[in-house]
C-alpha cells in the first residue's frame, strides 16, 4: 500500500541578514509604515553596492572561540543561523534528539587569500607568459590548509559539531539552484516519510572582494544610483549582494504535533528547473512551474527572487502580474540584497514568518510595487538565478 503523503510544517525560522537577525527584527523592519527602508552600504565597495551584516555576537551561537576561529565570516553566519533555526523550533540541544534531525545545505566555495591574489596579479601585469610566475607564487604563497578548511561540505561539518545535528547530511552546490534544491529536497523527503524532521538552508557573505570582483567582470552588478529590485533595467539594471544566512527547520505534521510545536506555514509546493532563457524558454519554464504550484490569486503575497538584471527580471514581473492580479507583488532583494545560494532560502523563510504575522511588507519607493491591505493566507516565493535556475514555492498560513 502506498503511503500516504505527509504535510510539511516549518517550525522553525534562523534569519540574519542586513535586516537584522531573528524573525521579529526582519518582519518589523519589512512591515513599518511607508516605503521599505533597506540598508545599503554605498561607500565601501563603491561604485557597488552591497547589504551588509549588522554586527553579530558570534558567541550566542558559537560559544567556543576556537570554532569561531576556523571558520571564515561565510560559515560563521550559516552556523549562527543554523542555530537560530533550531532555538526558533525550541529543538532541544541534546544529542540524542539532534541526532533525529537531518541537514541539507546550499553553499558556494570558501574564501580566498586576498593577499595573494593581489600579490599574483601585480607581478604578473605586462607578461607575455605569466604561466611559470603563477605556479611559483601559488607553491609557494598559498598555505596548504587554505582550501581544505574551507571545503562547501564543512558548513554542514561546523554546523554538526557546534548544534550536534548528526543525522543524514547532504550539501548542494550552484549558486542560486542549489537553494533551490535544498529546499525542495528536504520538503520531498518529509512529504515521503523519508525524514520526519530535516534543518536546510544556506549562508553568503558577500563583502568579499574576489567575489565582487567575480561579479563586476561577469557584468552583474547595480553600479552608481541605487533603485529597488523592481526598477533596474536597461542602463540601470543589476544585482546587488547581501550577506545573508537562512534556515528552515521542516518537520512533518505529526512529529510537530508530537512535541507540541507551533508551525509558521504549511508548505504545499516547492519545484526548481533551469535551462537557456533564449526565445522566451525562462518564461515557459516559470509559467509551468507556477501552474503546477496551483496558488490562488486571494489574499495572496508573492516574495520574487529577481536579481534585477535586465530582460529577465521583466519577464518574470510581467508573468506574476498577469498570474496573480490581485495579489500584492514584493522584490525580497530590494530588502535583502541578493545572497546567491541563500537567496532562495531566504526568501522561503520570510514569507513564512510574514504569513505567521499576517503582514504585507511594505512597498518599495519608486511606484512599481503597489500597496497592499489585506492579511495574507497563501504566500508563493519564486527564485531566479543571476545566469541560470528558476524555483517557486508555495505555502499558505495554519
């Protein structure tokens, strides 16, 4: 006999971003009266832009120095969320619950030696063949634990040491498809039995500059004048990242009624794809992903997960537009930045803690984004990948 499916509750919310940390400060900070109010940092990696940390006091979360120690800024704010997300659901810290709990997690690649990557590009400046001066200076600059202590794969490993999750553990990489697809795999293996309980999420730091620097030479970034996600095009289009981390505790609705949780949403639909976004191939992809979510125009909140480069980000707007007319329409980069691998699991877990607090955020400056005053019951949440991957999930309040 087939097994039944199981609902999906998340029970449990680990935010930090530029918003602040924890659900309160976000879904303050997202719903106060006029315009939304983002916090940008304009001067320090100028002309770009970025939305940075507030400061954090590591130890709430990491209370050993020497873990802290090991790892870079990334793995500290997936870490700390991580932990967040587990107070939130009010999981105990023992290890023979915690190790119950399995994690999957979306991360990019650990950080560089900066130094070195400037000392490499100064010397070999005006080469005609820089390839022997390369191999001598990374022999012999690099420490060799660079790279090993900052594997993907070790975000999950500091998170079981620090919060003691010793279930099954799995890490996705891709930029923006791996948040994706964390997401949708852990609410897969609850809805099949296969879990009962699962921590996903991510972390991105992105006040790095050899990422910035990645990004500026791909074209990507929002440079000069500073607009909402929703009114970058053309000459004005671009990302701007943020340093974010997000993490979801799901649980199945019987373990949550079980130890007698309170869950912030159901989580009714979550599905990825990607391929070319040639002769409008993004936008069939999305259209059929929406389809297949099934959500309802009523008191509806749709969180996009534009980047806010151009072409794609209006497609997507126009789609959600003619899909949902009566729902209220908000960009989560405009308030967040864009975090890449966590973006996605960002944006999932602000729209369960604003449907728990039956709140619209506010609008963005600028007239693209419309008031809204209803309370909303039903939130769909869409990714778009900066290059490539799309995603949508939907989840209504309980």
């Amino acid at each position: 006999m087939t097994q039944a499916a199981r609902d999906v509750l998340i029970t449990g919310l680990g935010l930090v971003s530029s918003l602040g940390e924890g659900v309160e400060a976000h879904v303050s900070r997202l719903s106060a009266p006029g315009p939304l109010q983002p916090t940008i940092e304009a001067e320090r990696f100028a002309p770009s832009f970025v939305h940075p940390l507030p400061q954090i006091d590591w130890s709430r979360q990491i209370p050993k120095k020497g873990d802290q120690r090991q790892m870079e800024t990334w793995q500290k704010i997936g870490v700390y969320a991580a932990g967040l997300a587990l107070e939130d659901a009010a999981i105990p810290a023992d290890e023979a619950t915690r190790a119950g709990i399995d994690m999957i997690v979306s991360a990019g690649g650990g950080e560089r030696d900066p130094e070195v990557d400037a000392l490499v590009m100064s010397r070999a400046r005006g080469l005609d063949d820089p390839q022997p001066l390369l191999n001598e200076l990374l022999s012999s600059e690099l420490r060799p634990t660079l790279f090993l202590a900052q594997l993907s794969n070790l975000l999950a490993g500091n998170i079981s040491i620090v919060h003691k999750v010793t279930g099954s553990s799995r890490t996705f990489m891709g930029e923006e498809s791996a948040g994706m697809s964390a997401v949708q795999i852990a609410s897969a293996r609850i809805r099949s039995g296969q879990s009962r309980v699962c921590l996903v999420g991510g972390a991105f730091s992105a006040e790095r500059l050899d990422l910035l620097t990645n990004y500026e030479l791909g074209g990507f970034l929002l440079r000069d004048h500073w607009l909402p996600v929703s009114g970058r095009s053309g000459e004005t289009a671009g990302l701007a990242p943020g340093s974010m981390g997000a993490f979801l505790v799901l649980e199945d609705a019987e373990h949550a009624a079980e130890r007698h949780a309170t869950a912030y949403a159901k989580l009714r639909f979550v599905a990825g794809d990607r391929g070319s976004r040639e002769d409008g191939a993004f936008r069939k992809r999305l259209s059929r992903l929406l389809d297949e979510a099934g959500a309802r125009d009523e008191e509806l909140l749709v969180l996009s997960g534009a980047t806010g480069l151009d072409g794609v980000t209006q497609s997507e707007a126009e789609l959600l537009r003619q899909t949902y007319p009566q729902a209220a329409h908000r960009a989560y980069g405009t308030a967040i930045g864009h975090g890449f691998e966590a973006h996605f699991p960002a944006g999932v877990a602000l729209a369960a803690a604003l449907l728990a607090g039956r709140k619209i955020p506010a609008e963005a400056g600028g007239g693209e984004e419309r008031p809204a005053d209803f309370e909303p019951k039903r939130a769909l949440v869409t990714g778009v990948g900066h290059v490539r991957g799309e995603g949508v999930c939907l989840m209504e309040a309980v």
